[in-house]
C-alpha cells in the first residue's frame, strides 16, 4: 500500500517536472524577447524610432553618433533578394526532382547532400567565398573590390536552399497519393501531373518554404559579414560593397563600450531582426497547417 | 490548341506507339508544339540539372578546403598553440576549446530537449498548450544566430555575470539547438509504435514507467543522432559565441568552465579576416579540421539513421 503511495507521489512531482520542462521553450522565446528589450529600447534615449528606422547614416562613432539603420536594412533586402531570386527556382525545382521525379536510390543521395550542405558552418563558406568566389567576380566584373552585394547574394543562395528544398520537398511528399493517381487515371503524364495537380496542391508548403528561406537568409550573419565588403552606405547596386544588419552587430559588438549609445543601438537592431523573423516564422507555421494532407497539429 | 491536336494528346497513351515523329512534334495547325512525352523528357533533364546546384557547392567548398588544407594538417598543427601573432604554430587550443564547449552544450541542452519532447508526445497529445510549445519551438529555430548571441550577452554574461566563458557560451548554443534536439526526439519518439505503449500500461506499469522502460530505449537511435547533428551545429557555429566565449588569442586551455576559451570557428574567422598576413594553408587547414570534425558527425548521424530505418522491427 506504501509503496502504492510513493509511487503515485512521484509519477505526480515526474508529470509536474516534464510540465515544466515543456514550457522552458516558451518561456526561453520570451526571455530573448525581454532581453532585447531590456538593453535595446534605451537606444531611443538618444535618437528618436523614425531616425532609427529611415536614418540614412550609420555613424556609430561619431560625436554625435548617428543611428540610421536604412542603409543596413536597404543592404540585408538588397543581398537578400538577390540570394532568394537565385535559390526559389533552384530549390524549388529541386525540390519537385527529389519529391516526384527521382528514383529511390537517388533520392537518399540527393536528400544526404541537402542535410550536408546546410551542415557546413556559415563560417567555412564565408571562407570560401572570400578565398574563391570574390576574387573571381572582381576579375569578372573589373572591380574594384570582389566583395559586393552579388558575391553575398550567391554565398546567401547556397546557404537558403537546404531550408528551401527540405520543406518543399516535404510539402510535396505530403499530398495524397490519390491526387495523383486521379490525374494518372484522366491520362495525364507525370509532368502534366507534376504541374497541374502537384505542385499546386502543395503551394501553402512551398509558400512557407520560400518564407523560411527568406528568414535564413536575412538571419545569417558571418558568412554575410565576411563577403559583403562592410560598407554602411545606402547601396547603389549588386556590384557595390553593402552591410547587413547582421554584420553590424557581429562587426561592431566587439568594440562597444557597455552601456554605451553603441551598445544599446546594436541590441535595438537585434530587436528589429528578431521581430522580422519572428513575423516570417509565425506566418509560415499557420500556412504549413493549412496544407492538404500535412499532419494537423 | 486545336481540337484535333486536343483529341490526339489523349489518344496517345504514354509510351504506346512508336511513331518518333509524331512523338516528338505535332506541327498542327495551331504551330509547333511539343508532345506531353518530350516535354516531359525535358522538364526532367532541367530539373535534374537544379538537383544538381546542391552537389556543386558542397563539392566546392570540400574540394578547395581538403586540397589547400591539406598541406597544413600535420601532427604539430593539431597539437601546438599558434605563435608569432599566429602565423606561425598550430590551433590545439581553439580545438580543445571547441570539444569543451560542445560537452556543455549537449549536456544542457540533451536533458531539456528530450523531456520537452517526451512532454510533447507522452504526456499531451493535443491541446493549445502543446500547439503554443511547438509554435515556440519553431520560431526558436528560426531566431538567427547573430540574436542568440546578443541574448547570451544580455542575460548569461551581463545580467548573471557569468562573463564571457565557457558557461555563458554553452548555454546561448544550448538553446540554439534545442529545438534540432526536441524535433528530432520528438519524431524518434512518435516513430515508437503505440501498441508498445499500450502492453505497458495493460500490464500495469505507470505512464512514466512505460515512457521510460518501453519508449525511450526504443527511441534511442532516432535521439542520439539528433544529439550528434546538434553538437555538430554547435561546433560550427560562430555568431553566438562572438560575445559570449570566444577569445581572440589565448594560447592556454581553459581552466574552468567561468574561463574564455578559443574556438575553432571563431579562429578561423579571426584568422581569415582580422589579421592581414597569414598563410592559405594556415586558414584553409583550420578549415579542414573544422569542416572535418562537422561532415563526419553529420555522416554518422545519417548513416545511424538510415541504417535504423532500415532494421526496424516492427
């Protein structure tokens, strides 16, 4: 009977602690929020949000510093975009090789290579694309300098497409088979069905796919920071050196002063990220719940 | 398109008769048109082409590491400090450094990602409080690299004044890869059949009992290789441990978990833009060993999972 008793104490305190356990993720989003907050929003002592928003000068340094981060968001939608308009129709086509069109033995390969290539840490390809990429497309264009918005825009590609093909090929395989086979039994191909039947009964997967590619792309910061050329100016076009506002904080945090203007508007940046991807990833999860046949959660 | 040419793409069942020409071209009187078949055939040719822009980096990357690193990879290299403003010497410490700060971060973070999985599958099947959990967990895995370290910096070194060190720098990756590890116990854990569950009940064992007796050691695979690809995403990584951990240079290993250490990443970073002068085969070697070190547990990973899927007994 005791030991009946002790049992039940502790299969009670077990189920309180796995409660708890399972709330730690909620509780640690909120905790990255709070503290963003909490050292960022002082930034706004010394310039007022709009300055901060639509300012078109980074002069951290200066005396006074000024704190416009246009330039900085003009640069991460500049290499952004230029990543995404190389990666959406790669990866999506990718995506539909693996998901439809490949025989078995070639899509495990091809889904080992996705996981190993977003494997590689960002700093190994930053790497490379320093030491391979940006000095060819110096000779290529005649620049000055290899590091510009283009060279992070094909660095950024690589790095987008493992988010890109990874849930739109899942998106794909998540259609029922009886979609297909209905379009087989009208008599058409596999392509006609592909494109009429397939894909678009996956577009909310693949729309969130591209979402989550976009939010990779805007978070990823050293292989970005070491490619772009690091120039806090509004950009003028691919072949101009530009800088993110991931590379700003990775560049520039090290030399703050705690507590400084500096310091708080590098974590007020951080909050602009953080909201951004933050908008993307909810956005994304309520359309993946919205596909046909994905598993309602 | 006209009518005839409408009637005739279905008369043609795919793959029946061998009249190439037709085949290959209908010039009907609505012009040049491609047969469903060729189209069909090219449509595969180029997307098999896009498939294969995931191999041309990966290629890239490791043929220029391993053939300009390679040189470099001796036995000094491996085991010696760097010296003479690290032109000169090997990278033992960013090494040990990072192997440190990989213990901690899946100690930490192993614990709290398998039980939030086990709560997430075990424990509450549905409900909002488990779709507000998997919501959260989705968006920490969204939150970019560069914010988590600005979080460790806020609240690990700062606000508990840990300062910068191996503690501060295994918890900020810890949390970076909780939700690889609780998606990746959570799936091993559903992939565990539920008539398992139910014998264990019928026979009168706890739910706690049955979770730990019956589930986890058949989940077990699923789990360890998601461990293995989150100590691998946290090796690589170099945005959250900027602030939090990393050194610059110190050429002697960490003495306790409150000391900085360097890291692999970090080196390379440092080597390869912050100091004008050091040799390719210095940077591309550091490279190597890192790039190494995280294929490796990714292959492993892969392999354990693939050999798993395919052993399955039940």
């Amino acid at each position: 009977m005791l030991r009946k008793g002790t049992q039940r104490i502790k299969e009670y305190l077990i189920e309180r602690c796995i409660l708890v356990n399972g709330l730690t993720s909620i509780f640690l989003l909120g905790l990255i929020f709070l503290f963003l907050l909490r050292e960022g929003l002082w930034a706004f002592q010394f310039t007022s949000l709009w300055d901060f928003i639509a300012g078109l000068s980074w002069y951290p340094v200066s005396d006074p510093p000024l704190f416009g981060i246009l330039p900085l968001i003009l640069g991460s939608l500049l290499v952004t975009c230029g990543a995404l308009s190389i990666s959406i129709p790669l990866g999506i086509s990718a995506a539909v090789f693996i998901a439809e069109v490949a025989p078995a033995g070639v899509r495990d390969w091809l889904k080992a290579a996705v996981e190993l290539l977003a494997a590689i840490p960002s700093i190994v390809i930053g790497f490379i694309g320093l030491t391979v990429l940006a000095p060819s497309i110096q000779r290529a264009f005649s620049l000055p300098t290899g590091l510009t918005a283009l060279t992070g825009s094909i660095t950024l590609a690589f790095m987008a497409m493992p988010t890109i093909v990874s849930i739109a090929e899942d998106a794909l395989t998540a259609v029922p088979a009886a979609y297909r086979e209905a379009s087989y039994a009208l008599g058409a191909t596999r392509w006609q069905t592909i494109y009429r039947v397939t894909v678009p009964s996956a577009t909310s997967g693949i729309v969130a796919a591209l979402m989550l590619g976009i939010g990779r792309a805007i978070g990823e910061t050293m292989a970005v920071m070491m490619v772009t050329g690091n120039a806090a100016v509004i950009p003028r076009g691919f072949l101009e050196p530009v800088r993110t506002l991931t590379a700003t904080i990775a560049a520039e945090m090290g030399e703050t002063v705690h507590r400084s203007p500096h310091y708080h508007a590098l974590f007020a940046i951080g909050i602009v990220l953080f909201v951004i991807t933050f908008l993307i990833n909810i956005g994304a999860a309520s359309i993946i719940q919205r596909q046909p046949g994905s598993r309602r959660r | 398109m006209s009518e005839i040419a409408k009637r005739r793409e279905f008369c043609h069942p795919i793959g029946a008769s061998g009249e190439v020409l037709n085949e290959i071209c209908e010039a009907g009187s609505s012009g040049f048109r491609l047969s469903p078949r060729v189209t069909e055939k090219i449509a595969f040719f180029l997307l098999s082409l896009a498939s294969l822009t995931i191999l041309l980096p990966i290629l890239v990357v490791v043929g220029v590491v391993v053939v300009k690193g390679l040189p470099a990879l001796t036995w000094e290299f491996l085991t010696q400090a760097p010296r003479m403003g690290m032109k000169e010497g090997g990278i033992f410490p960013a090494l040990v450094g990072t192997i440190y700060l990989v213990m901690g971060t899946i100690v930490i973070a192993l614990p709290l990602g398998v039980m939030t999985a086990i709560y997430l599958t075990e424990y509450s099947w549905q409900g909002r409080l488990n779709r507000w959990i998997r919501l959260a967990i989705f968006n920490l895995g969204g939150v970019p690299s560069v914010v988590y370290g600005l979080f460790g910096l806020g609240l690990f070194v700062i606000f508990l004044r840990m300062g910068a060190s191996l503690l501060a720098g295994s918890l900020t990756l810890a949390i970076m890869i909780l939700p690889l590890i609780v998606t990746a116990s959570e799936e091993a854990l559903t992939a565990v059949p539920q008539s398992f569950r139910e014998a264990s009940l019928a026979l009168g064992a706890t739910r706690w009992q049955t979770t730990w007796r019956i589930v986890l050691p058949n989940a077990l695979p699923g789990i360890l290789t998601g461990a293995i690809l989150g100590i691998s995403r946290a090796a690589g990584e170099t945005a959250p441990i900027l602030f939090t951990v990393a050194a610059f240079y110190l050429p002697r290993l960490p003495r306790s978990i409150f000391d900085q250490a360097m890291a692999l990443p970090y080196h390379l970073y440092v080597i390869s833009t912050q100091i004008p002068g050091i040799s390719l085969d210095k940077k591309a070697g550091t490279a190597l060993v890192l790039l190494g070190l995280v294929l490796t547990m990714n292959l492993a990973a892969i392999m354990i999972r693939y050999r798993f899927r395919r052993r399955k007994r039940w």
